[in-house]
C-alpha cells in the first residue's frame, strides 16, 4: 500500500523526457509509456527532488494554494498507476 511516507525507486530501465512542460515516462524493457500532463511532471520532479510524497504535497500546496488532502489524494492516484505500469517501484522497507 501507498501511503505518504512511501519512498520509490525509478528502475533503471525507465526513462523521463520532459516535452514543452509535459512529460513521457518510458519503460525501456516492457515498452511501457505513461503521459503527464504540466501538474503530473510537477509531481514527478518534485517526488525526485524531496523523496518524500508528504513533502511533494506540501510544495504543490502551498505553490497553488489547494487543500494539502487535495494534493495528497492526486498524488497518491498518480504513484499507484505508476507503480502498477512498472513505472516506479516501491522501496523495501529498511
């Protein structure tokens, strides 16, 4: 399950092209794809960035001034379907 704390991993094989503030997220090995939109790239660049979705969400927040649960649920929808496309994996717990 995913939650706030979950950390992730980019395997690899995936790669991130950012495209006139777009993006496309490929998976190499399997062939799959996954189109974000300007809020969607935000979302990935910050993950990268903070580590953290609970820190992601607050950037985003306090950036357009939208509930932080708002964010935290859209948030959560986009990792989960990444996870599910072999897009991000789940870090083991320590």
């Amino acid at each position: 399950m995913i939650t706030l704390h979950t950390k992730f991993q980019i395997p690899e094989e995936v790669l991130f092209r950012e495209i006139g503030g777009e993006a496309v997220i490929l998976n190499t090995k399997t062939g799959k794809y996954y189109g974000l939109n300007e809020m969607g790239t935000q979302m990935w660049a910050l993950l990268v960035e903070k580590g953290t979705l609970l820190e992601a969400c607050r950037v985003l927040s306090d950036a357009y001034d939208v509930e932080e649960e708002q964010v935290q649920g859209d948030m959560l929808q986009l990792m989960e379907t990444l996870v599910e496309k072999g897009l991000l994996h789940i870090e083991p717990a320590a």
